[in-house]
C-alpha cells in the first residue's frame, strides 16, 4: 500500500510550507526587521497573528512525527528487529515530538524557559532518533532500500550534528543572525530526514489494529456466569 508513503511527504512539505509562510507573514507584517539581522523561527511565530498560524503548524507536525514515528517502529520490529535500538527511537521520537508540540503553545515571548526546553527536546531529542534510525536502516537486513536510503540518511544526520553545534557556538557567542540560519537549515534537514522514509513506508501492505479475541474457555466461562449455574 503505497499510500503510506505520502505520510512523511506530507509532513514535510506541510511543515516547509507552513514555517514559511509565518515567516513571509511576520516580514510583511513588520513583526520581525531581516534588515537588523536574519529571526529565528520562533521570533517569526511569537507576534500576532502569525502565532495562532505557527502553533496549529506545530502541533500538526508533532501529531503527523509521532504518528510515522509509531508506524516506523511496527514496520523495523516487523522486519525482526526486537531489539533496544527500535525501543530506544520510539521514546526519543515520541520525546521530539512533544518538544514541537511545547515550541509551538509555549512561545519565546511568553514562557521562554518552557520554549526553550521544547527546542532541545525538539532539535537534540530529534537528531538522537535520527542518528537510531540510521543505525536501523542498516541493521534490519530486510530493508530493501538501505542501499540508497543509507547514504543521504547518514549525510543529513552528520550535517545536522554539525549544524547544531555551529549554532549553539553563534548563539552563546553572540553571532545571533548565523545561529538563526543555522536553525533554518537544520529545520529544512530534518523535514527532508523525516521525508526519507517514505522510501521504507511504500513498501508497507497494509496497517491495522487488531481487537484480541476472546478465548473459547473463558468465552464458556463467560456464557455460564451470564446463564447462571445449573441446578
């Protein structure tokens, strides 16, 4: 059911149209200066009306991670790995995900510490899982695509490692307009990391929940409370 892999694509235009857009708001509406220097995201979506705009955005990426996060977990344990690396990515990927969820209902203007809490979780939480499932797509054996997949999964990852700690230095340093831009493109790198899988989800037949039945002796057990006992 090729249907799935328009999930992760979906998320990731949705989130690079969308974060984008609060940005040509905010520049529009004077709410940020790019002559004075380049805004961070959050400084973009923290002004009205582009905050209302830049919440929804977030807490629909963070339901859409969360639920390829939970899906890419069934589908490596389906493949045989049962081990701690799948169990470890979907904690960290169900931790990222709430952090997008706080950066986006605690903004910078408002609450700065929660904000500030959501994008570590959101960033480092997010490049943890990321670096896992890199682990995974060469681990699970019956990946079938881990020969093209792997490479520029691995790049990303090491460029977004690189990025983070670029920004981290600029920001702490003072050099707010290049840790701005650093948080950009790492942005842009983990919507097309989180895209990357739908490489492995076309490949998923079908995706269902399961009642668990009832067995015959205590369906009989059942039956005889109901009927009540025999005399």
């Amino acid at each position: 059911m090729w249907l799935w892999a328009l999930l992760p694509i979906c998320l990731a235009v949705f989130g690079t149209v969308g974060i984008w857009t609060v940005y040509g708001i905010a520049v529009s509406n004077g709410s940020v200066n790019v002559t004075e220097g380049f805004p961070y995201i959050s400084q973009c979506g923290t002004f009205t009306p582009q905050s209302c705009v830049f919440s929804q955005i977030c807490n629909i990426c963070a339901v859409l991670a969360l639920w390829i996060v939970v899906i890419r977990f069934q589908q490596v344990r389906d493949y045989g790995c049962h081990g701690k690396a799948n169990i470890t990515s979907i904690v960290l990927g169900f931790i990222s995900a709430l952090g997008i969820s706080i950066i986006g209902n605690f903004q910078q203007s408002v609450v700065m510490g929660a904000h500030l809490l959501g994008a570590t979780l959101a960033f480092f939480i997010g490049l943890a899982y990321f670096w896992v499932q890199l682990w995974l797509t060469y681990r699970t054996e019956a990946s079938k695509d881990k020969r093209w997949v792997g490479p520029p999964r691995a790049a990303c990852c090491t460029i977004c490692t690189i990025l983070v700690i670029i920004m981290a230095v600029l920001h702490n340093t003072g050099y707010k307009s290049g840790a701005a831009v650093c948080e950009w493109a790492l942005v842009m790198l983990f919507f097309f990391l989180f895209a990357l899988f739908a490489a492995e989800f076309r490949h998923i037949d079908c995706h269902r929940l399961t009642v668990q039945s009832i067995a015959p002796g205590q369906q009989r057990t059942g039956e005889m409370h109901r009927q009540g006992p025999p005399y």
